[in-house]
C-alpha cells in the first residue's frame, strides 16, 4: 500500500543536479554531465539524496531492457527523459496500478508540475504531450467535465455501430493488397497496420481526406521522443492550425459527425468547453484514437509471424483471436510509457523513496506488463495459453483510455481478416526485427515489411 507521509513538511528541496548513467548498460555508467535548463528551478529533484539518475536513451532502441534494468534498481527509480527532464519511473505492476488509481497523483503540469508552471520544457518535446488542455492533461473536476464531453463518442453502443465500417474499410484495404504482384515485399504498417485505425477514427470525427496525411504525419511526430526543440514547436503550431481548419469547417458545414458535435456544444454553451479545450480534445482523440490500434495490429501480425507455435494453436482453434489481442497488448503495449502524472502531495513508496509534491512520475506500462511479479519468470514470452493476461495497457483509473473497446474491436476485425486473406503472410526485409519507431514512450515499427503469398479466393 502506498503511504502517506508521517509528516508532510518533509517535502524534498531542490539539489544540484545529479549524475546520470545511461540505462543502455546493466550496470551504471560513467556519469553523463546534466543538461541545464528549467531543470535546476523546477520542482524538488526524484534525484537528491539517493542514488543518480538513468538517462533513458530517446530512441528507445531496447526499450524492454531498459526496463527490466530499471525494475531490478527499485520499485521507483530516478531516470533523467530526453531535454534534462528528472522523473521517477514506475514499473512495477501493482505499485503502477495504484498510483494510477491515487488521486494524489494528477496529469495536470499547469497546477502541479513546478518546472512547468514556471514556463519551463515549453521548447522540448514536452510542449506536445503536456501543452494541450484536454482530459489527458487535466486534474479532478475540469477532468471529469472533459472526460464526460468525449465519451458519448466511444460508448458500446456507438462502438457497435462501427463494426460495418471497420469491416467495410479492413476489406477495401485487403483488396488492394491482393492486387500487389506476387514475390512483392510490402510494408504492412503503411498499407494495413495504419490507414485501418486512420480511416475509422477520421470517418467518425469527419476529417476531410485531403486533412488525413498531414494528420497522420504530425501524429507520428508527436510521440517522435528524438526532436529537436525546433522541431517539437513547428510540430505544435501545424498540428493545433489543421485542428483549428477542422473545426472552423465544421462551424461552416456541421454533420453528422463527432467534431460537428463538440463544436456544436462549444457554441451552445462556452462555459462546458473553451475553443482551446476543443481544438486540443480533438487533436488527443485523433491522435491517440488511431495511433495505438495502428501499433497493436502491427505488433500483433509481427508476433504471430515470429511466434509459429502461436499462431498455430489460433489455426487449430486452440486460442482465439481475442487472446492475440490481449497478449498483444500486455506483452508489446502500444504505448510502452506516458509523461506525466504529478506529485500532488507526498507520497512514500513501500521498500522505496519518498515521492516529493511536485515531483514528476513516468508510468511505464512495458514494465507493469512484464512484472515477473505479476505474471511470472516467463512474463517475456509472448504465449496465447497464459492464464492471467492482466495489462495496464490503456491505464487504469479515471483515465482508463475510453477508446480501449474500439482499438480492441478494430484488432478484433483486422488481424483474422488478413491472416484468412493471406494464409501464406511472412516476414520479409532484412534479418532481425524490423525498424523500430524511435521513442521510448511508442513501442511499434517503423515498418513491416512483408511477403504476403497468394491470397485466398474469396
């Protein structure tokens, strides 16, 4: 159980800043000089009087042993994120949960985050993933009048109701792939694996075709954890001007679709939803509302291709498509980890150091996923048989991600469709697993490269 503190006024002080090895090496290495910056005036420092920080590597290039090298320092491990940012990383999959579930800990940097509040990290890679005002980045009640706007769009009901599209559009794409000539390597991430969650999630928002490459573009950018500051701020200003055309179209020739509604609610009522709230609600959504499926359907057709024993027991009938996609997403979760929850008092860790309010926490979902504690020495293995599959793969809590029922239906429809298309699909492309994106927070590929054998008659 985490503790409160016995006594709150023992909140950390600020601390010269600490030396951080790499995690890049099972053991620590020589000490990396700190970056300066908004650092050395944000909040009290995870590092002072404890050991030194991890730099986490931004490309994230063996982002699941980076992991298990922070699980074996500690329950809650100082790491220092791309720009000089210090946090405490969690990767323990019960002290995950209930942090996620405490409301002491908030996602909300402009009340809680120090460093933040005194403008710092608005010229890093930050500005995209905390600089929205939306439900992801809000705190109690402006979360819970958010959060309420938005979920009428992914209720069971309307969840159902797309099915007939997702197979419409997993179809459309099966058809044109079937015309590539045969010995033909193709990228399975650009052709399947992406424009699938794409085409759903712009369809239910009406995004105009012509918007959708630009979209889908600066998305990826987003969780790029590699950019330069230039780059994160021309990022920021494209990404919220595309939003911004999308929702003066819609004031100009409101639908029947879901931009058309929270515009329509702005209107109304301005007090429920500013126009920033909106354009930012509306880049989260599309954003996140396809980015994850894209990952998960690419991470579940690249472990069935490099785990025959396992897709075999899916062609005997011994494990169902449904079991793909849960151990898709406990053992290669779409989004590995997520900046940031905020201290928003004191909290002591069981076995571990004290939280100082104020101190940024970094939930990393690839570890809770593969906690031998949770799931066993063979958490690593990707098995369809595991009789607990428990993941924290779309959070936990009052953030528990809303689109998770989508995402899942959408896999649900396009993996046995296009292993019942293509029965020969294997991987194709250079030894070894394909490109990885480079982030440490998205855990998918670049590209997929594939043979895809003849395809069925249908």
């Amino acid at each position: 159980m985490v503790r409160h503190p016995e006594d709150p006024a023992l909140a950390a002080t600020p601390a010269e800043p600490a030396a951080v090895p790499s995690a890049a090496a099972a053991t620590p290495a020589e000490p990396a000089a700190m970056s300066s910056g908004p650092a050395a005036d944000g909040p009290a420092d995870p590092t002072a009087d404890g050991p030194a920080a991890v730099r986490l590597d931004p490309a994230g290039r063996d982002l699941l042993g980076e992991v298990a090298r922070l699980r074996a320092r500690g329950p809650a491990v100082p790491v220092e994120l791309p720009g000089g940012v210090r946090v405490w990383s969690i990767t323990g999959h019960a002290l995950l949960k209930e942090l996620l579930a405490d409301p002491r800990v908030s996602r909300d940097p402009r009340r809680h985050w120090p460093a933040w509040i005194d403008g710092g990290y608005r010229d890093t890679w930050l500005l995209n993933m905390l600089g929205p005002v939306n439900m992801l980045t809000s705190h109690g009640p402006d979360h819970r009048r958010l959060r309420k706007l938005i979920a009428p769009a992914f209720t069971a009901r309307r969840t159902e109701a797309m099915i007939p599209k997702v197979e419409r559009i997993t179809t459309e794409l099966l058809d044109a792939l079937a015309a590539t000539p045969p010995g033909r390597t193709v990228d399975l991430r650009a052709t399947f694996a992406h424009p699938l969650p794409m085409g759903v999630i712009c369809e239910l928002f009406g995004v105009p075709e012509g918007m959708r490459p630009d979209l889908a573009r600066l998305t990826d950018d987003i969780v790029d954890t590699t950019v330069t500051p230039e780059k994160a701020v021309a990022t920021a200003e494209e990404i919220g001007a595309l939003v911004a055309e999308l929702v003066a179209l819609k004031r100009r020739r409101p639908d029947e679709d879901l931009t058309s509604m929270l515009v329509a609610t702005r209107d109304e009522d301005g007090s429920r939803l500013t126009e920033d709230e909106l354009v930012d609600t509306l880049l989260l959504v599309l954003g996140a509302g396809h980015e994850t499926t894209v990952n998960l359907v690419g991470n579940a057709v690249h472990a069935l291709l490099t785990h025959p024993d396992q897709h075999q027991l899916v062609r005997d009938g011994r494990a169902g498509w449904s079991d793909v996609v849960e151990e898709t997403l406990r053992w290669a979760p779409s989004v590995a980890s997520l900046p940031m929850r905020f201290a928003v008092e004191d909290i002591d860790i069981p076995g571990g150091p004290r939280i100082a309010r104020g101190d940024p926490i970094l939930a990393v979902f690839a570890g809770a996923n593969h906690d031998p504690a949770r799931h066993g020495e063979r958490a690593g293995d990707f098995d369809l048989t595991r009789p607990d599959r428990e993941h924290l793969s779309f959070g936990h809590g009052v953030h528990h991600c809303l689109g998770a029922p989508l995402a899942r239906m959408e896999a649900g429809i396009a993996l046995p469709a296009l292993f019942a298309r293509f029965p020969g699909l294997r991987s194709a492309g250079p030894a070894g697993d394909p490109p990885h994106l480079e982030s440490f927070m998205a855990l998918g590929y670049r590209s997929l490269p594939v043979d895809l054998g003849m395809p069925a008659t249908t």
